[in-house]
C-alpha cells in the first residue's frame, strides 16, 4: 500500500482487494487518460482520476499487442496551481518502472530539488519525438503528507519584512553569480553563512529555535524526492474525499520562496491552519513540467 495514500483521503484503505478494486475504478472512469510510444516502441499507458478536488491516483502500466492494459504501478497526486520555478529542469528515469525523477536547481533554495515526475506521458512523447530539451518550460511543484504540525507566525513590522526581501534578492544574486564561477560571490556567500551559523549558535542558548527560523526545505531520510519542510501558509482550502469522505486539506505554502501545495489528511495535522500561519511536516513531493502546446 502506498504510504501517502491517506494523504488523499485513503487512511483506512487496509485490504488488497479493496485496492484492486479502487484501481480498476480509476482506469474504468478515469477524468483524463494518457497514451504514448517509448524509444522501445511499447505502448504506455496512464489513467488518472480525481476523487477529490485536484487529489487523486493515477494507474500506469502498458497496452499488449490485443491493446489489453497491464498495470504495472499506481501513484496519489495532487494537482498544483500556479507556477513554483522558471529554472531548467533535468529527467531521470527511474531503475525499477517506467517512471522518472525530476531534478530543479533553484537558486532561491540554494541545492538541487528531486522530485517525482507526475505527468510523464509528455515527457516521454518528446522523448521518443527527439525534441529533448525542450525550450520555455515551467515547473509547478505539489506535495503530499502524513504528518504536519501548524505553528504561530514570526511577528514582523514592515521594515524588517523589507529588509528580509533585500537581503533575499541580494543572496539571489550571488547565489546566481556563484553558478557561473564567480569566486568572490562564494566567498561572500561562505562568510555570511558562518556570520549565520554564529549568530544562531549564540541566539539558540536562550531562544526557541522556530523563532529564529522563520522557514526551511531540507531533505529528509534516505528518499531523494522527500523533504523536512517549514513554511507560511498563503492559502488553504478543504476539500472531501468522495469515496470514504474525509476531510482534507489543501495548504498553499511559501517555503524558502518557493510557493507550492501541499495536501494532507485532517487526521494527520496537528492545530487549526490559517492563513499566516506555518506549517511544518514532512512532504513527498510532486512535479508537473509545463511543456509549451506547440511541443507535445
């Protein structure tokens, strides 16, 4: 059973046979379904529906010489809105299944983002096609959790906000000038990270930890594509799983600038989310390249 299925509304989903017959749901009366060759010319298959608002599975697999499908491996997703990054973003496939891992090297996180490639059909059309790498695409991240935690704000008054978002462009910067060798933009950014670390090490003695850091993304455990997040809540909604009618919410969070979704089981958080409010837990996350019309 896969672990982040309560995360869509599936947390009592305990017996095979229940979740055999939730698939073969999903492939009988699939909202969009995807059909494309690879390089080895085998016909691929992937059939997604929505059992809540943008929450669903999706059931992938390949079509026989009869056009019989044969699943080889399902996934929960979460659709995500808007746009997380510009960046150019690089596509590993995966060593056990016909599936890949994405990789975005943001400069506002400042180290490489793995995530799960949710639609994988375009990708590979352009693959097999020989339009690889495709120019002027976007990147739009979405997440899943188990487990979160709501915290209050850090309070801040309008200048230190504008001294935040100055310092923010100015690391931007170096952090942009250091990709293309700059040794100087390094090691200013060497010397403010142990100015950092000093600091913080000297603050931490008599403060809270979640009152000096206002947001984190780091990795989390031995899977590429999970991550320890910490983030301020821009937007939420809750949403009702239509099969077993659980609630779930859908968080809209700005982690280290990066502004993704993130869907969870009311269950599995612990305090109410509003709006300002952080969210801190654990996240496997998603990604959506967006692929311009004219290349897939």
């Amino acid at each position: 059973m896969h672990k982040y299925m309560r995360a869509i509304g599936f947390s009592k989903l305990e017996s095979r046979k229940r979740l055999q017959e939730l698939l073969a749901e999903t492939i009988i009366n699939a909202d969009r379904r995807g059909i494309t060759k690879n390089q080895e010319n085998q016909i691929l298959g992937e059939f997604c529906k929505d059992f809540a608002e943008s929450v669903g599975i999706a059931v992938c697999g390949e079509f026989d010489d009869e056009q019989r499908f044969t699943y080889e491996y399902y996934f929960p997703y979460l659709n995500g809105t808007g746009i997380t990054s510009y960046e150019d973003v690089s596509v590993e496939r995966h060593a056990d299944k016909e599936s890949f891992a994405g990789v975005c090297d943001d400069i506002k996180v400042g180290m490489s983002l793995i995530f799960y490639l949710k639609n994988k059909i375009p990708y590979i059309k352009a693959m097999t096609e020989n339009l690889l790498p495709v120019r002027g695409t976007s990147l739009t991240l979405s997440a899943l959790s188990v487990s979160g935690t709501i915290m209050l704000p850090i309070q801040k008054d309008e200048q230190q906000l504008e001294r935040v978002k100055q310092a923010s462009a100015a690391r931007s910067s170096l952090m942009a000038a250091a990709r293309k060798g700059d040794e100087d933009a390094m090691e200013t950014l060497t010397l403010e990270d142990m100015d950092m670390y000093t600091v913080i090490s000297r603050k931490i003695q008599k403060e809270d930890v979640f009152s000096l850091v206002d947001t984190y993304f780091m990795p989390y455990g031995v899977e590429c594509d999970q991550y320890s997040v910490l983030g301020e809540i821009k937007d939420m909604k809750l949403t009702t799983n239509q099969v077993t009618g659980e609630k779930i919410y859908i968080l809209t969070i700005c982690c280290n600038e990066l502004t993704f979704d993130v869907s969870i089981n009311i269950i599995d958080i612990y305090g109410e989310p509003q709006v300002g409010r952080r969210f801190k837990g654990v996240i496997w996350l998603q990604g959506s390249i967006n692929f311009p019309e004219s290349s897939v």
